[in-house]
C-alpha cells in the first residue's frame, strides 16, 4: 500500500487542479485581476511570518553551506529578508495584474459559407506543473502568472525553500478562498517523489515547465508524456565578419561576455573571419583580457596573439570541447571560421540555439545571417544581453525556450495559451456539411472581423 | 557491433535530415515551388513504375487478407490503381504549390528604443519524423507539405505498403536533385528498429507526428523526449439543450453521427437536457434507428423511450464504458444531464476535447458553451463534422491535433512553423544593454510595421 500511496496523493492534485481549471472557465476574466489584487493584499499582511519561515530555511542552508554541503549564492538567492527583495516580489504581482489579459483574443476569424462563423479564440492551455529551484519567489511570480492566463498551476520548488514557499504558497490559497477563483488554482507539492508521480498524470497535467538546469530539463523530458517547455543550456556566439567594425566589435563582444557571466544570454563563444586576425581581433582580446577574462584559442587566433600572448595567463590553447561547454563564468573559446556560411555552420551544429550575434556592415551578410541561422535569437550588431521578456517588451517573462515547437525565445504570457475554435451557424444558415457540399450552398471562406462571438 | 548498427544508420538519416535543413535555410521561397512541380513532373512520367510496385503490395496485402491476417479495408486503402487515385495524389502537389508559404510572415515588430528594431519572423520548425500507416500516398502528401513550410522529413510508412512508398520516395528525391532543395530533405525508413533507434535522435529531429491510432500516439510519447503532434481517438459529443429545435436536433444529431462513422469528428455521445426527453428525444431516437443505429441510453433516455423501444432492438442500455467509447460505428451513446453545467463536465470528463456541438436556441448557453468547454472545437448548432482543416479554409490540412500546445484543431501549414526573433542595431543606434540601462537611450517599445527587415 506504502508504494500507491504518492501515486494516488499526486492524482488527487492533479484532478483537483483540472477542476479547479475547469470551474474557473465560467469566471470573469477580470475576477483573475480581483484574485491577483488580494494575494498582494494577504501577502503584504503576513509578511513578518513568511519572513519567519524564511529565516529558518536560510539557518538550515547556512548550517549546510558551512559544511559545504550547499553553494553560498544558492543560500543568497534563498534569502527574501534582503532590503526591498519582499516588497519586490509583491510588486511582481501587481506588475502581472496591470498586463493585458492573453486570453480572448480573436486570431483568425472566417464565415466559412453563408451564415456560418468560424473563430479561433486565444484560451488558456490547462493545468501548467512548474518544477524550480531555490528561489522561493517564484511561487508568488508563477502563481501570479498561471493566474492572469487562466491556468491552474501545481508548483514544486527546491527542498531548501520548503518553509517559504510552503507558507507562501497557503497565503495564496487562502487569498484565492476568498475569491472566485477555486483556491486550488495553485498547488505545492514538496517532494521529489510526488514529482515522479505527477509526471504520469497526462490526463490531468497539460504542460510541464522546469525552470533550472540542463539536467533538470533533460531528466523531466525523459520521464513524462506530458510536453515540456523549459530551457536547457545556453550556448550563445559572437561572430565578427570581414566588414566589423573596432569599436562596435569591442562593444558587443564586451557587454556579451562580461555584462552578467552567469546568465544564459551570455556569449561562451567568439567566432572570427580570418581578415579580422590581423585588424580587431588583437583590440577585441585586449578588451576581454582587461576584464580578466581568459581566452580559450585555436590555433589560428592564438597565433595572432603572439604579440600579447607572451604577456598574458589568460590567453590559452582551447580543446574541441570547449566550443560546446557553457562557462557561465569568465572564459570565452574562440575560433576562426573562414566565411559568414562556416561561422553559421559552426553555430547551428555547435550552440544551443538560443541567440547569436554577428558584427557586420553587409546588408548582404545580416541577410545571410537571419536566414541561415537555426537560433530563436539572430542578433545584428547587438549585445547578445538583449534577449529578455522584458527587454522585449513581452511585459514579463515566463522563460526563456530552447524548444522549437509552441513558444521559441523569450516567452511572455502568450506563451501559457493555447486557442479553440468556435463554429456556429448564425441565422440558421446552415448546420449541416450536406447544406454546403450537397444543397445549394458553398464555402465562401472570406475574412470577417476578428470580434469575439461571445 | 550489431546492436550499434540501426542506431548509426538512425544517426546518420537524422544528421543528414538536418544539414538538408541547414543548407536549405538559404535557398529562396519560390524554389520550394520549383521543387513541387519537379515532383509533380517526375511522379507523372513514372506512374507506370509506381503502379507496379504498388500492384506487388497489393498482391502480397491480398493474400494476407485471404489469410485474414490483414482488414480489406486496408487492403483497399494500399491500392493506388483506382480511377482517378494517382492524379488526385498528384493534384495535391500542386495544390500545396498553390497556397502561400506560411514561412517568412512578421508576426511582431516593435522599436525596443531608438535605432534599436525586433522582428518575430515565421520559420520552418526543422527536421520532422512523420510516423503513418497503410495508405501509401500519404509519402506524397507530407514531402509537399513538409517542402512549402521549408521543413526536411523523415518518413515511415506501413510496412504493407513498402514498395510503393519506396519508389514514391525514391522518384521524389531523384526530383529533388535536380533542383535547389537537396536530395536528402526528404528520406524514407522501412523498419520498426529504425524508428525507435530515430526517436532518441532528439538533437537533430524537432518534431515527431504520428499519425494513426490511439495506441500508436501513446507508445511514441512514451519512448522520446522530441515533441509529439499526433491526434489520438475522437470521442465527440451534442448537447440537446432546454431550447433546442426539433428540425435542427435531428440534423445536426444524425450528420454528426452517420455521415462518415469512422472519423474522428463523428458523434459518439448525445447529451439532453431533462426537457427533451418527452418532447424532441423519442423524434431524435427514431431518426437515428431510421438509420440503424444503436442507441446505449442511461436509464432516463431509455424509459423516454419507452412506447418506441418494445419495437426496436436497436435500443439499449448503456455501461459506463460507453461513454469513454470512440464506436466508430453504428453505435451512439446517450446520457440525460440536469443542466449545461453538468453537460460540459460530462464532456471535460469523458470526452477527448476533440469537438463538441450544442443544439440550443439560448444566447447564454452559447457563451457559457463556449467559455466552459475544453474542446478543440466547440460548435453551436452545426455538425461535428465540420472539424477539417479544408472546410475550416487553412488550404490543407497537416492532421487535427488533440494536443493543447503549439497546435490544437485542425493544423494548417502554419502548424509546421514556428519563428525566430531578429534584433538589429539600425544607424548604430545602439548595440548594448547598457546604452539603454546606464546611458542616455531608454526603452521604448513602440510598435512598428511588420514588414520582413531581409
């Protein structure tokens, strides 16, 4: 009996959510914008407890970090008791609640025939199971989220966040109780063991959302029927053509590698044309090297560092595994690629499609370049930094995916929906496929308003 | 050493899949019409060939069938030599040619800041695995599709058809050589070892598309990690509501279930309002039987029935199962809910989300039909078999999804394409982060036209 038992704790979630989804259908999408207002309100009254079982998680990391058991900036990025971090995460719900609503939105809109409409809406997709790490902040952000699109969410964060998002996510509830919407809307789940369990509840769980590593991601994919839209790693390139200029070469080349190493928008690797040896690339790796950043080189770059080499540690040979590791830290491998066509090559077969930049002055090669690349980002004379939800303008950011089927690239609310379509016969005019392929009537399929029927 | 071998040549189908893709990113839109016609010209000049190899499938098909180890009506899908069968499977070639290329399309264009402009821009998804059974012209059918929307397949047929769609394959990449798409943007495999050794090539293979039955669908979900598109069973429901119209009840009832019984759209559950069953239901009833079909009643519809059913067998009672049942016959099942509430709880429960009708003169139910329903397709007053890409107008159709992300509903061409966003720097107007966080610029986010950059 012990062995049904998470299996049978983790449907009953998974049921309760789909009906919780399902109830909160018939309720009015402003009500959504009423529920977000009072998890804010109950929050900010609760805030000296969530800081209470906040300060004993961060005991129980610090123990472990002394131990070295636990990463300290795993412990920092625990802490909500820094200066504004609370108030900051309350803002993120109000900041949520001010977006336009992503659902009810017409996309297409046909009269397939005389007196017969066809509407294809903007609806939520269902039940979203989120699986993250430390921050326990996430749970508000997630829950804010899952909320303003209209989709019932089941959370399970990291073990060191348990008292925090355990109380969190009960204020959230407890907030939604008073609402219209069902106060199952958000769940948590605490451990690992639901979570393998959850992962076999296709029938009632629609997307699976991981928000950590590599592995995390890969592990979920290969362990569930469900689909999964996370980010694995990001390995992202520079490249710098024939026509690059100095100045805005060192710019981008600079800000992609240093602005904020740990960040999966950061660039790990730097491509060269061979006619760049010999003009920016000795500038381009002065510039890296006086941020202490170490240069991993082939042969071709490194020999036209010799100048600079001998007075310098951190220029180094690299090793073919260098051009697919993310560094996440101050080490970027570089190498010399002889045409726009081979720096793409080099890309597609080694980066993680997530975004790449090249440096250029030809209209041509920018052409080239979007066309040829297979990333979700093909950057031109940018910062690789740009790629961000709300950098973009998407309002916030639900992610950012690797994934090349429903959402790509930075993901705002509009990627936690999916659409249905609506049919019906208006005037009577027709209800049957006979009346159009064997009566007297005939598909017009002309572009109607794109109103919502209802 | 044998072991490794479906593994490699897997490997080796799957990477040469995607350089097909790579290469062909730079190759402009009208070739792939080019291609098309290639195809349509090559197919025309061997129909000879092609009707030989398919007479050897039959042949071997038929005495399988007299063994009874095989249906006739598989049998009669392999067959290509019917009237009229092989231009049709030609025609539509040209008429996928004929629709606009869903690639390319600006979908979001915003200034991010001064000199600062982004672009989501439709593109191919990649490498597809298209997994189908019998009907060898399905080959045909996805290398037309798969090339307009710019993506490299890898196709797996029945192994019944094995001859035809080797040669089908086999003249469309000797078309395709000789035009700017190479050769190996569409491949063939013939074996079952092939295809579990292909779906653990998630680095190289985006998207897997089964297309066949339930069981098919879900033992490909359970052994990848590559996204699945597949529509499993479609267990379809009406509604009789408290205002439904009898001339109205009877056709959309009696089209929904008999007009081609073994689809996916056709009607396998009847839901009514307790109002109906002494008024519209017996008149509903016996214009199904007219049709012979059998009618599993709950015990309220059945003792509706009751001055009717002592002069029909083909009324009955029904089992629980039969409302989970996809009959795909003459079979219908019937159940009496108190409310539309309980009408769209029973389909969210029972039904496959697929497409459900309601019969109802109240402009209210149809606003809560539609808001409560989670179906791919929610109809109001008009038959279920109105589901279809064609009749919908989306030119053709890649398959109906009952899956609730990327695509749901019929799938058009543009369910084969996702996008890409394209950042530039124009007049140099900025190139980092830090121009628009810690310089002079801000953010500005204004929308702008969505015209292509390149």
């Amino acid at each position: 009996m012990a062995s049904s038992s998470p299996t049978s704790t983790a449907e009953t979630i998974a049921i309760a959510a789909r009906r919780a989804f399902e109830e909160s259908q018939l309720v009015e999408e402003k009500e959504r914008d009423v529920a977000l207002t009072a998890i804010q309100e109950v929050l900010t009254r609760h805030k000296d407890e969530v800081l209470t079982a906040n300060k004993k998680d961060m005991e129980a990391a610090q123990a472990l970090a002394e131990e070295r058991k636990l990463s300290s900036s795993l412990v920092s990025r625990l802490d909500l008791s820094r200066p504004g971090k609370y108030e900051a995460m309350i803002r993120g719900v109000s900041d949520v609640a001010a977006l336009p609503a992503p659902t009810g939105i017409v996309t297409f809109a046909k009269e397939l025939g005389p007196g017969l409409e066809l509407h294809r809406v903007t609806c939520p997709i269902g039940v979203l199971l989120v699986i993250f790490e430390a921050r326990p902040e996430v749970v508000v952000n997630i829950a804010a989220l899952a909320i303003k699109s209209g989709n019932a969410a089941i959370l399970k964060g990291g073990k060191e966040s348990l008292n925090t998002s355990t109380i969190l996510s009960s204020l959230i509830s407890t907030a939604l109780s008073k609402t219209s919407i069902p106060s199952t809307f958000v769940q948590s789940v605490s451990t690992r063991s639901e979570i393998s369990s959850l992962l076999a509840q296709d029938k009632y769980i629609d997307l699976v959302m991981p928000r950590g590593g590599n592995a995390l991601v890969s592990s979920i994919k290969n362990s569930t029927r469900i689909p999964v839209m996370g980010h694995a790693d990001g390995i992202c390139a520079v490249y710098l053509d024939e026509t690059a200029v100095e100045e805005k070469a060192i710019r981008v080349v600079v800000e992609s590698k240093i602005d904020y190493m740990a960040a999966c928008n950061s660039a790990e690797t730097l491509l060269l044309h061979p006619s760049t040896l010999s003009t920016i690339w000795p500038k381009v790796a002065l510039a890296l090297i006086s941020h202490s950043i170490t240069l991993k080189c082939d042969p071709q770059s490194l020999s036209a560092l010799s100048s600079i080499s001998s007075s310098s540690t951190l220029i180094k040979p690299s090793i073919p595994e260098d051009y697919t590791t993310e560094f996440l830290g101050p080490t970027i491998a570089i190498a010399v690629v002889p045409s726009i066509h081979a720096a793409i090559q080099h890309i597609n077969q080694h980066s993680s499609h997530h975004t790449d930049s090249i440096v250029t002055e030809s209209f041509e090669n920018m052409s080239i370049w979007c066309k040829g690349l297979d990333s979700a980002n093909c950057f031109i004379n940018v910062s690789t930094r740009f790629a961000d939800g709300t950098r973009y303008g998407l309002g916030t950011e639900v992610g950012i995916s690797t994934g090349k089927t429903h959402a790509r690239g930075p993901v705002g609310l509009d990627g936690l929906v999916i659409y249905k379509y609506i049919l019906r016969s208006v005037n009577d005019g027709g209800n049957i496929i006979a009346d159009f392929e064997k009566g007297s009537k005939g598909y017009t399929h002309i572009d109607i308003p794109k109103v919502i029927p209802f």
